[in-house]
C-alpha cells in the first residue's frame, strides 16, 4: 500500500506491518488550528490562522549547527509575518511568491519579529474560492476548528508522515464488514466500523471522532469479551476427572486449631463445586496479604488427594517455595504429613535429593509437590496430577504456567494472587477464568499502622528511623529492612519499576548536596550493624545472589527468633510469614511498584504484635512518586490501592504473555476507566455466543477473532 521504503520506516520506527496496524494506530489528540487572524493583530503565544500571500522566500545556512533554514515572508495587507522550516529546503518548490494559503500555528517572537515555526498550511490553486477568504467567513471559521490528528510519532516518523500515510490507506479501502452485529451496534446507536475509521482519522468536527471512539472502543471491548468467552467454553468442554473430598479433608479440617473465616468457606465450597465436576476447574482465588488463600488452596490439594491424585504448587521463589512445604508440613501435623509425603523440588537441590524427589513424584509416593520453576522441566513427571495450584500468577510466564498444567490430563487449575484485582482487569485479563475473593482476614490479625518518612523536607527524621526500629526490638519483636538493589550496581531482579519513580540517582549540579545513593542490601546491612541503636542485635542480609541453602538457612533462623533483622531485597515480598515480625522499613520506597508496597507491608502484623510500617523515600513533596507512595500509606485496602496502581501503569498486554504492564494491545480500551463499557460488551457477546457459538451467522467477529488472536495470542487463551 505505502511501497517497500516507506513501510520499512514505520515497521522499524512504530512496530506498524499491516493496514490493520496502521489504522489502529489511532490520533492521540486532536490539535486546533486557531481562530482565522489578521496579520495586524496577533498575539505571541496564541494559536492562530492566517489567509496570507508568499512575499519573499530565503533559505540560509545556520551558523552553530549543521543544515538549514527556509525563511518565507507572508502578507495578507496588514502586516507581515515570517514562516520558519527547518531542514526543509523543498518546500520552497511548494511555497512560491505570489502563492497564497492557510496558515496556521502557534506565534511567536524571534529578535522582534512575528513569526510561525513549522506552521501547518493549505494552500489554493489559481481558482480556489477559499482565496478570498476573509477573517470571520463560514469557510474559514470551518477550515480553523476542524481538529487536526495528532498521532503518536517518532523522530523519523512526524505525525504529518503518519496521517499521509492514513490517507492513502483509507482513500484505497474495500468495504469492510463490522464484527459487532448490527443489532448490538444499533441498540447502541454506534457508527459502523468503516465509518469509524474514517471518523477517527479524518474528523471535521469533534462529534466526529468522539462518535468514532465510542464505537472503536466497544468493538475492542466486544472482540475480547468474544473470545474470552468462547475460550471458557471451549475448556469447560475438556473432560477432567471429579475430585471429592474424603477422609483427608475430614481429618485435616478437625485439628485446625481455628474456625475458618466466612470468606474461607465459601470460596472452599466454590472449589469444591468445581472439583466435583467432569470440567477442569479454572479458578482465580484473590485475596488480601494473609487472607488464608493458602489454607484454601491445602484443603482443595487435600479434595484431589482423597481422589487418589497429586497437587503441585508452584511459587515463584525457592524462599518462598521451602516455606509453602514447611507451613504444609505443620498444617498437616505428623501424621498426615507422614502418608501424604510432602516433597520439594527446586533448582537447588543436589543431585542425590533431586533424583528422590523425582522418584517420589513420578510414583505417586508424593501427593503433594511444591517446588519452583524446576517442576516445569523434562525430568519431571507426576503419576496422576489432578490439580495445579499457581501461586503469585503474576510471577510466572504463560508458558511456565502451560508447561505444568500438561504434565497432567485436564488436571483442575487453581490460581492465587495476593495482589487484589479490579473488577474490570479480572474480567478483562481472566474473562476465562471463574474469579472468588476472600476479603476477609483471619481473626487476631493485628493493626499494621503506616507513616512515609520523607527526607526531601525532613532530612532529620532519619535517626528517627532506627530508634523506633531499637523500640520494636527491645520488646523482643524483629523487623525487616527492604532495599530496591543488591548492591550499588546490581538492582533487585524482581523489581517492578514503578511507572514514576524517581529517576535514579546522578551527580549533583551546581552547589547543591548530592543526591544520595540508591539503597543496597551490602552496604545497608554493614550501616545498620554499624549503627549505635542496633548495638549487639543480630543482623542479617537476604538477596538474590545467595544460594537456596544461604537464604533458607537466614529464613530459618529469623522464623525462629536467632536473627533481629533481616536487610532484603523483595525477596522478602510474597508469603513470608513470621509472626514475631513487626517493623517493615522500605528504603526508596518511591523505587517500588504499588502492589509491591502493599505485599511488604503485609510481611508484618501477622501474629499478636501490631505492625509498623515505614516508607522512607526522598522523593520531593507533590511528586507523581511521593504522592504514590503517601497512597499506599494511607490505606490498607489492597482493592483500593489496586485502582491506584491501575490507573499508574495500564494494563500490560491483556491477550499477551506481558502481564506487567507496559505496551498494552488495546488500542482504545482502558480497563481502569471502561469498566461498564466491558461489562455491556462481555454481556452482548455471551448472548451472541449462546444464540451461535460456532459464529456461523457471524462471521465477520469469527475473522476479527481469528485476526486479533494471533499464534502466540491464542496459545495464552487456551493457558489460561
């Protein structure tokens, strides 16, 4: 469409390859030329129009830097003004003396003299009735307010280069077929696809594009409710073996020393119902930090158990992997655990313990596994899985989650997330998945009381830090210490940048104080057993670099009381349960992500003894980074702060294996905004689904389908 040079440019410089790519690639904004202005009464900084006559054209060369100037002078009979170009000689071939046109840009003022840099122009042939136009007439005024797209753009590629480019590609499209069905579209009262887009990209007013949004919007919301939908059909489809409770559970649910909360049990009997069935179970268990999703998920391996079958749980660290088996293990009690032969499987293991596990595994010896990402390999087989237990999703690649889940035959999926999910990015990122929540906690959870210590206007509050620290501990408590890098140039490698952190730290300019470094586990931990407050306290480091057995071993001795205070990387952040723990101090708390400062917050308050919590951060007051981190400080409502952190880094790649954040594939869309815009499409789209789930009397939305959900795309869906 655009010939081999041109589109190399925008596939290298915008990712843009297809039609498709390009005309979703939608206007970020839409600019205004300004009201039509003689010359004689402009105003520096306003955004104008002018009708004016080419007088004069000069082109020069600069003298600080390499290439041109184009200088062109303009008349409409009251006054002059100057056009400016940079680097761009040939438009002296289009703007002529004696030519006259459309100007339009913001003035400004260079030595004195008016003028427009860059300005945006039409101009007329010989004939054009717009040659006379006058300051106030209907054509003028129409050709001023009509709003100009400007689209996202790149050094090669300005956003004049994008809308040409929008315009051969639309001035050459066939018809195009709608994938919402004329009745949902007209119940609605949205424009058709085709009109859409050339709404969207060629508006002559701003009804125009705002029409074309609404409807752009909802196809996007339609398209990936259908296939979301037409997924969950398709695995509750697969036949799975039904899985009931039995004298296991029975046993278990008898010796726990604590009645399970509301929350626990209804949950519990959804998984139940779900177990029960000849359908795998596809199940997203959310929760607040130290809900119980744990013990939910034991007592459903438990179910599976009963049945004759194994339950894996994969988490994402091996700290946190050695910890789910010892919490198991004393859950169980010895007898339990005894015949149910609770096994690890991690990277760390040695050779002797791997081959083991491995036999235990693969026999059936062992009922439940837990281990890392060393479950998902080769070596690894289980005689019967029934269930797949995933803890902290958001921790594991689509393909690590699909590599266990075939290790069994339609083996029921169980999914946790201590990280609360909006309503909308659960409907919108886990459509295919039945969602539960517990937001209740467990009774004689204590208080977790959160203040942010901001250095920037209050650099003497840091003593402070460490004496309420000693104050904790002389009560015979123990704190953690959470540093956002290992060392000074190693940063923590499962950091989540925040969206508006501070930038990092750089040599300081002119005669103020240089900025301080970025906090390091290594050198916080010799500070800190350095400092006076913390005389003869037992002070320890836990990061990333240190083996399975090191991080286990300090993990061990805190549980236990040996160590006071442990200096961490978010190593720390998922799970770690020490009841005796009651101070958590993040350092650079503006460095973290909000759901990471809500989960290391939730490593305290955990037993009898409130929690404190410290965010120490030097970012300014009225910073985007400060302001996230006092959000985070003032409530402990982890579905609140799931707003917050939504609307701070999008929604990642909805229907890709980038969950995080970062580029999204929604176009238009925004779950953090559109939630009954989602909740209206998902509905539109079951009801077209039920009617025609083969979408044999639809089949422009099955080709929309097939087109959005490429290869990789679709592998997620059907991961789950």
């Amino acid at each position: 469409m655009l010939g081999g040079r041109t589109a190399g440019a925008f596939e290298r410089g915008l990712g843009v390859r297809t039609v498709g790519d390009l005309l979703t690639h939608y206007p970020r904004r839409y600019a205004r030329r300004g009201e039509l202005t003689a010359l004689a009464s402009l105003t520096v900084g306003d955004d104008v129009t002018i009708v004016a006559e080419v007088r004069k054209v000069n082109e020069r060369v600069m003298r600080a830097r390499k290439g041109s100037i184009l200088e062109v002078e303009v008349t409409d009979g009251s006054g002059i003004l100057s056009l400016t170009f940079f680097n761009q000689a040939w438009r002296s071939q289009q703007l002529r003396p004696g030519v006259r046109g459309m100007f339009a840009g913001k003035v400004g003022d260079y030595r004195g003299q008016r003028q427009l840099a860059h300005p945006d122009y039409e101009l007329f042939d010989a004939d054009d009735p717009r040659a006379q136009l006058t300051e106030g007439s209907d054509e003028a005024k129409g050709w001023a307010e009509q709003p100009v797209p400007v689209y996202p753009a790149t050094s090669t590629l300005p956003t004049w280069k994008i809308q040409q480019a929008v315009e051969v590609v639309l001035d050459a499209l066939p018809r195009l077929d709608d994938p919402v069905p004329d009745a949902v579209r007209q119940e609605r009262g949205l424009v058709d696809f085709a009109r859409a887009l050339e709404l969207i990209h060629r508006p002559q007013r701003d009804a125009d594009w705002r029409a074309a949004r609404d409807a752009l919007r909802f196809q996007e919301a339609f398209v990936l409710q259908s296939a979301l939908l037409r997924q969950r059909a398709q695995r509750r489809a697969e036949a799975a073996a039904p899985r009931h409770p039995g004298k296991l559970l029975a046993e278990f649910d008898a010796a726990l020393p604590f009645q399970l909360t509301g929350d626990q049990r209804l949950v519990g009997e959804e998984i139940e119902r779900d177990l029960a069935s000849d359908a795998p179970m596809n199940r997203l268990v959310q929760g607040e930090v130290g809900s119980g999703k744990t013990l939910v998920a034991l007592r459903a391996m438990l179910t599976v158990v009963d049945s004759g079958g194994q339950a894996a749980l994969l988490a994402p660290t091996e700290v946190l992997a050695a910890q789910h088996l010892r919490s198991i293990v004393r859950s169980l009690g010895p007898d339990l655990a005894a015949r149910l032969r609770p096994t690890l499987v991690t990277g760390q293991l040695s050779a002797a313990e791997r081959r083991r596990a491995l036999l235990a595994v693969a026999s059936g010896g062992a009922s439940l596994v837990v281990g890392t990402h060393a479950l998902l390999g080769d070596t690894v087989s289980f005689a019967d899985l029934g269930l797949v237990v995933v803890d902290e999703q958001h921790r594991f690649g689509v393909d690590q989650r699909e590599a266990l889940r075939l290790k069994g035959r339609s083996p029921h999926v169980l999914v946790l997330t201590a990280t609360p999910i909006p309503r909308t990015v659960a409907m919108t990122v886990f459509g295919d998945l039945d969602t539960s929540t517990i937001a209740e906690l467990p009774a004689g959870r204590s208080p977790i009381a959160s203040f942010v210590v901001g250095l920037a206007d209050h650099p003497g509050w840091e003593r402070r830090i460490w004496e309420r620290m000693s104050e904790e501990l002389a009560r015979g408590r123990q704190a953690f210490v959470v540093c956002p890098a290992i060392d000074a140039k190693t940063p923590d490698p499962d950091l989540a940048p925040a969206p508006d952190a501070a930038p990092a730290p750089a040599a300081a300019d002119g005669d103020g104080p240089p900025p301080p470094p970025i906090a390091a586990v290594l050198t916080v931990v010799e500070e800190v057993r350095r400092n006076p407050l913390l005389a003869g306290r037992r002070i320890e480091a836990l990061h990333g670099r240190m083996s399975a057995d090191e991080k286990d071993a300090v993990m061990r001795a805190f549980a236990v009381g040996d160590i006071d205070v442990i200096v961490a990387t978010t190593v720390i952040e998922v799970g770690v349960d020490v009841p005796n723990a009651s101070t958590m101090v993040v350092l650079d708390a503006d460095r973290f992500g909000v759901s990471q400062l809500h989960q290391l917050r939730g490593r305290v308050g955990r037993g009898g003894v409130p929690g404190l919590c410290l965010f120490v951060t030097h970012a300014p007051p009225e910073t985007l980074a400060r302001e996230r981190v006092d959000a985070v400080a003032a409530t402990l409502d982890g579905f609140e702060l799931a707003n917050v952190d939504l609307e701070l880094r999008r929604e990642g790649d909805v229907l890709g294996s980038a969950q995080s954040g970062g580029r999204s594939s929604l176009r238009l869309l925004r779950v953090a905004k559109d939630g009954d815009l989602i909740g209206e499409a998902r509905e539109a789209a079951a009801g077209v689904l039920e009617a025609d789930p083969a979408l044999a009397a639809h089949p422009a939305l099955a080709a929309a389908l097939a087109r959005r959900l490429d290869e990789a795309e679709a592998a997620f869906l059907a991961k789950g």
